[in-house]
C-alpha cells in the first residue's frame, strides 16, 4: 500500500497487469521510452521490451486498428490515444469494427481490447487538449465507456477493463491525473465495471457525476451541508456504458431531487440521457426539475476555460434551486 | 503492362516459367472459379426475383482472388478480405451453403442476419476475417492480426485484399506505414479491377501504378497479370515466402477488370463503355486458364462442361436449402453486443418480444414463430 496519484495509479495498474499476463501489450504515441506525454506508461518498455510496450507511428486510425487485429487475434492491446481530442481519425475504427466486430460475426471475433485516452479540461489546453467525447461513444452499441475519479478506482477499473472481453473506452480525467494521492493496493485488484460509487451519503438532493467533477461535486456538497445542513448524495458513475441503471434510479428516487454535472456540451450530453432515465423511470418521486450543470455548447475555451467549466460555485446554484423549487 | 509479371498470355499460352503446382491443386484452382461464376450467377437470379437484396459480382476478377488464396496455408494464415473475392472462399473450402446462409440472412448465418448479403465472416476451415463494409478499414485490423502472430512465434501470415479504390483510403496508408515500420509478416493484394464503383483509376491516384505505392513505405511493389491465375499465385506465394521468412510485407498490385456492375444494384452503362468489356471479355481469366490445362492434359472440353454443370447444381441445391431456413430469432437482435448481455438490453429485449408477441407479429412469413 502506498500513496499515489491517479497517473501513477494508472502505471501501476498497466505495469502489475503486464506482470501477470502476457497477452497485454501497450502501444501509443511516445508510450514507449518517453513513458507518455503525461508518464503514465513510465518504464514499460525498459521492464517489459519494446515488443510489450512500444511506440507506433503518428495515427490515431492506425493504433486502433493495428490493436484491433492483436485483440481478434489473442492479444490484449492497451491502446492510448495521446489526448481524446486526437481520437476522431480513429473514430471510424471504433465505432464501425471494435464496437461491431461481435454482433457482426456473431461471436466469432471479438475485439477484447482497452483504448486509454486523456480527456477533459483544467490544464489551458484549449479547443483540442480539453474536450470530453464521452457522449459519442456512449452513444455506441458494442463500445463500454468508463472514467474514473480517483487514483484507486483508475488501477482497479484499468485492470478490469484490460480483463473485459469487449471493448473499452477507459477515459482519464488528466485534470485529476496529480490532484491528489490515495492510497492504492500493490498488485492486482479489479473494480467491477457498472456499478457506480456512491462519494457522499445523503438523502436529500442526488448529484451524479463522473471523472474531473467528481471532486467539483464533492465540494458543492461540503458547502450545502455547512450552509444549509442539506445532504447530498453524490454519486460518481465510473462507468457510462452500460449504465448501472439501477442504483442510479435509486438514488434519484431516495433524493427526489437532482443535479447532473459534466463538463462535456449540455446538448445531447450524457447528462440528457441520465435525465431521460429518471424521468421515463421515477417521475414520480421527483420534486423539482432535472438540473444540468454541463459545459456550454461551444467549442472549449483556452484563456477563460475556468468560466466554461463548471465549478462549485455553479454546482451549488443548481443544488440550491432544486432544493427551493 | 511491360513491367507485369505474366505467365499464361491471353490466350493461354504458357509465356513464362510456370510455378509448380500438382494437378490437383489445378483443378482446385479451376473449380474455384467456375464455383464463383455459378454462384454469381445463382445470385443474380436470386436478387432478380426478389429472394435477396443485394449481391457483389466477381466475375472478371477470380484470377486475382483464387491466385492469392492458393499461396497460403489454411492451418496458420488468415485472410482480411475485401467484399469481392468469393473465389478465395472456394478454393478453401469454405461452405457454400453457408455463404448462402448469410445471402439469405437466415437463422444459420454467422452473422444472424445482422448484415447485409455478402459480408461473410467464417473462422474455418481458413480464419476469414468479418467483412466490414467501410472500405480499407481490414488493412490495420490486418496488419494487426500479423502483428499477433510475430509475438506469438506463429508461422503464419496474413493476406489482406483490398481494391484500387481503396488505396485512396487512410486504412492504406496506415496499414502500409505500420506494417511497413514493424515489419509485419503479411500480403497486400490490390485487386486492381479498375473501377471504384464508377470512379476509374484515373481519377483514383495520380502514381503511374498502385504497386509504386510500397516505395514510399519501403515495402516491395509488384505489378501482376490479375487475369492470370499463375502469375497471381507466383507473386503471391514469393510474397508469403518472404513474410513467412520475417523478411517483411509485400505489396502487390494485380491488374484486372470488373465485368459487370460493383454490384447488383448498379448499372456500369452508366459509365463504362462497352469497347472496354469487349476488350477485357478477350482476357477473362476462366476461358484462359481452362485453355491452359487444356493444353496440359489435365482437362478436356468434356470434364470441363462437366464441372461446370456439377458447380451449378451445387449452387442451386445449396440455395434451396438456405433459403428454406427460418429467420434468425428475435432476440438475435439483441446478443453478441456484448459477451454478457448488460441489463438494459436485457429489457429491451423484453420489451421487443412482448411488444410483436401481444400483436401476434412476431410471426414471419413462413408461419414460424421466431422467438
């Protein structure tokens, strides 16, 4: 047990994986003896070889294709795009072969592969090293999406995605990549994919989120409760596709109200789809309207980027107005 | 077409130094083209009166396709495939009645009736790659596969088959860069047929051929006769030699001619002229190889019109019995989107059984109840 970040973790995950099967591979841009624009994949290839952890050429359609054949052919490729923004040449290879490569051989070829990208704002990275794709791929049958919050659940939920037989999307918060530090297991743990985590108790608003609003959400929700003695249940999703329905559905039912926050556009973001859920499912128990906190439906800003992403601050307005409604 | 590696001339005559292949092997070659033919022509009657939706002709191009499936080993080696290389599928045995099967999209298909007519997905007795209908986008997948098999210490191969259009793509361009960086034991095999649907090579690239494309990614390129069955086989099977050898990908283009339309819902009068049919309909690739082992005794007039009719039958009956199948079940719809089917599907699953059930629509035509 040690205290580490959310990169490191995502390291250790990579490298205790490798260590035990060696079916896993990892490829990408600069992953190799650079150990990644961002060093999450640091000394793979000095411990594993430049056949286990190497460096492809500049294509995003080209490494997902390539590891979509090592996957159909007995492999477990750990594929990174350097920065999500970078993914749409790829997005072809996703959506129409990793994502269908089952349903239209039936069975007979499967893509068991892991596609890790950093996505999301925080760092200045402006229209193209901050966006947050994640409702494109959500929207595709075939595909899982997953993104963790914290530096324990990016090793765990890593190594279950690197284990699933299907493809994943496994998408890191690179705002939260050395936030902060937990302490995470040494060796191989798994954290089962759709099932969402449950970050504060609380009964009386349900605050879902994911990724680099977690701790954004998290806070909201400390000031309600000094403020106002309101306890909201903050629930972190860690998997978008498939959904665990359930508990979400539970949560707005036991609250009766709810804010959902991302930071990708509002339109046709992930949170419309949550809404939908909830109101097809527990209009009943719902009090007041469905709040979005989302980013606006622009491209991502560089300089004022602070005031596109959401934050406490506006958080805790949504929180207040289903509360007062 | 200097350059182009050619051993039976138009005619048939032997004009180059002929790879050695046992009779038997001939004549599995042969009957793989007169089996695309049947089934071409099986196919055309089928989607004429309405039985299927949709067909891809290949007659013209099975020099091309049943040169390059003969050079591999069906132990070890897979195909990527493109959508019109049905004589591959013969040559190896693939079954006919399951390649009828997915025509009809019935409950036996391997894809259950997920996808259109054609896009074939076989895993025996050779691994033949689903077929994608996005063009170039096999060639990573393929590159990836050879990829696996290097670092496995496998002594297989991977042929990839794509057609001059797709060369345009950036699943060529990636697929040769790659397999090209790492070294990829692997075959590129251009069906040059000249045509992209309607767009000719012309408007395609301006390289003066498909086989120059390898020099800018440091693999060979090698231009071939692709109406010539032997030469196809030469320069796909130096090809897998190398490969097999870790000397690395080659690329080859092999040079033929699509007669008839992409597929069968097109009309290539639109845009081909008839001077140019005429002209190849003097290179065809069956008339000419049956003139060679004519020639070299291993045929006759006889046998040969005799193995045409067996083929054609054989395509019939094959018909017959696919298209007497039922249709996949109505929870097809919803497996093989993922290995375990998640919770939401599962509802939606219900939701769709209940829904045609309460209607008594979930009945097909047949009477059969497809649940």
């Amino acid at each position: 047990m040690s205290e580490i970040t959310m990169v490191q973790a995502v390291n250790d995950g990579l490298r205790s994986i490798m260590k035990e099967d060696e079916s896993v591979l990892v490829m990408g841009e600069d992953v190799g003896p650079k150990g990644g624009v961002f060093l999450a994949t640091e000394n793979l290839t000095a411990e594993f070889g430049e056949q286990r952890c190497f460096d492809t050429p500049l294509s995003e359609d080209g490494i997902i294709g390539v590891g979509i054949g090592m996957a159909m052919n007995g492999l477990k490729p750990v594929c990174e795009i350097q920065f999500q923004d970078f993914i749409f040449p790829a997005f072809d290879q996703i959506v129409s072969e990793a994502a269908k490569m089952r349903y239209r051989s039936g069975g007979q070829y499967t893509v068991p592969m892991t596609i890790r990208t950093p996505y999301g704002g925080g760092i200045r990275g402006g229209l193209y090293h901050s966006q947050s794709g994640e409702a494109y791929f959500a929207h595709t049958p075939g595909l899982k999406v997953v993104i963790p919050s914290t530096p324990y659940d990016a090793k765990g939920l890593l190594i279950a995605s690197i284990n699933d037989p299907d493809p994943v999307l496994f998408m890191e918060p690179k705002a939260l990549y050395r936030a902060f530090r937990e302490e995470v297991p040494e060796g191989i743990y798994e954290v089962e994919l759709s099932k969402t985590r449950e970050v504060t108790p609380g009964g009386d608003v349900a605050v879902f989120c994911y990724g680099a609003m977690v701790p954004v959400c998290t806070e909201a929700a400390k000031r309600i409760k000094e403020s106002r003695n309101k306890d909201v249940r903050v629930v972190d999703l860690r998997t978008l596709m498939p959904l665990d329905e359930e508990s979400v559905l539970q949560a707005a039912r036991d609250c009766g109200r709810v804010v959902i926050v991302h930071e990708a556009p509002r339109f046709c973001g992930y949170g419309a789809e949550l809404s939908a859920l909830i109101a097809e499912h527990a209009i009943e128990t719902i009090e007041a309207p469905i709040k979005r906190v989302a980013g606006f439906d622009t491209p991502f800003p560089n300089t004022l980027e602070n005031y596109y992403l959401p934050d406490a601050r506006r958080v805790l307005d949504a929180i207040e107005e289903v509360l007062d409604f | 077409m200097d350059d182009t590696l050619q051993i039976l001339d138009e005619t048939g005559k032997k004009v180059g130094k002929a790879p050695r292949l046992k009779r038997e092997t001939l004549l599995r070659m042969y009957r793989a083209i007169v089996s695309t033919r049947a089934f071409d022509d099986r196919c055309m009657k089928l989607q004429r009166t309405g039985k299927i939706g949709f067909s891809i002709p290949n007659r013209g191009i099975e020099a091309t396709s049943v040169g390059g499936a003969a050079a591999l080993d069906a132990a070890c080696d897979w195909i990527a495939p493109h959508y019109r290389d049905f004589a591959m599928m013969f040559y190896h045995g693939i079954s006919t009645e399951g390649m009828f099967d997915n025509m009809f999209g019935n409950c036996d298909d391997s894809a259950q009736g997920r996808q259109m007519p054609v896009h074939f997905s076989f895993t025996e007795p050779i691994k033949w790659l689903s077929i994608s209908s996005p063009l170039g986008t096999q060639i990573t997948n393929a590159v990836g596969i050879a990829e696996a098999m290097k670092r496995k210490k496998e002594k297989g191969i991977v042929l990839t088959t794509f057609g001059d259009g797709s060369t345009s793509t950036s699943g060529f361009h990636s697929g040769m860069n790659f397999a090209g960086v790492m070294g990829s034991p692997m075959v590129f095999l251009c069906q040059n047929n000249q045509w992209a649907i309607s767009c000719p090579s012309e408007k395609q690239t301006m390289s003066e051929s498909y086989a120059i494309k390898g020099e800018a990614y440091g693999i060979p390129g090698i231009k071939v006769d692709g109406n010539d069955v032997l030469a196809v086989y030469k320069a796909v099977s130096d090809a897998v030699k190398r490969a097999r050898a870790g000397e690395g990908p080659t690329l080859i283009e092999a040079v033929t001619f699509r007669m008839g339309g992409h597929s069968t819902s097109d009309d290539p009068s639109r845009y081909v002229d008839q001077a140019l049919f005429d002209e190849w309909e003097k290179k065809d690739p069956l008339t000419r190889f049956r003139a060679y082992l004519i020639a070299e005794g291993h045929l006759t007039d006889e046998s040969a019109a005799a193995i045409e009719q067996e083929l054609a039958d054989s395509m019939m009956a094959a018909a017959k019995q696919a298209e007497a199948k039922p249709r996949p079940k109505l929870g097809s719809i919803f497996s093989d989107v993922f290995e375990t089917m998640p919770k939401h599907l599962e509802n939606q699953m219900g939701e769709c059984i209940s829904h045609f059930s309460e209607r008594d629509e979930a009945v097909d035509e047949k009477g059969e109840f497809p649940l």
